[in-house]
C-alpha cells in the first residue's frame, strides 16, 4: 500500500485538540452541511472533556474549514487520525 506523503512528514494538524476538532468536524460535515445546532454540539463534545475545558477553540474550528476544504474530506480526517 501507498504512503501519502502529503500527510506523513507534512502533516498540517498541530495539536491533540486540532485532531479531536477536525475528526469530529468532518464527521458532522459527512452530509456536506453544518447546522447551527450541529456546529454547537461540536463545541459542547469538546468542552465536555477535562482537557479540553479551558481552551478557545475559534482558531482551531477556522483551521477545520480551511484545511477540510484544501485537503478534502479524506486526507483531512487522515491527517487529524495520524495525531490520536
């Protein structure tokens, strides 16, 4: 089997918290739409979590939408899964 070399040694995911964020994010987005309702519910998982209770998770959700649109669906919850 191939190696994607784009996520290996270049992986754009920068932290556990940015993995948690864009496996849950592109798991909401499977249908290619994000309700209000659904984008809130990401939010109050990730808080739900002791690790995750103090830290400002706007930048990481801009980084989501950003890199889930460069990388595509995929690549994208390959290279957040390549961090957990």
């Amino acid at each position: 089997m191939e190696k994607d070399t784009t996520i290996i040694g270049e992986n754009p995911i920068q932290s556990e918290a940015e993995a948690w964020l864009g496996i849950l994010y592109t798991c909401i987005k499977a249908d290619h739409y994000i309700s209000e309702a659904e984008s809130k519910s990401l939010t109050r998982i990730l808080y739900s979590k002791e690790k995750f209770k103090n830290m400002d998770f706007g930048p990481y959700y801009e980084t989501a939408v950003s890199l889930y649109r460069e990388l595509g669906q995929l690549k994208y919850i390959k290279a957040c899964c390549s961090w957990i």
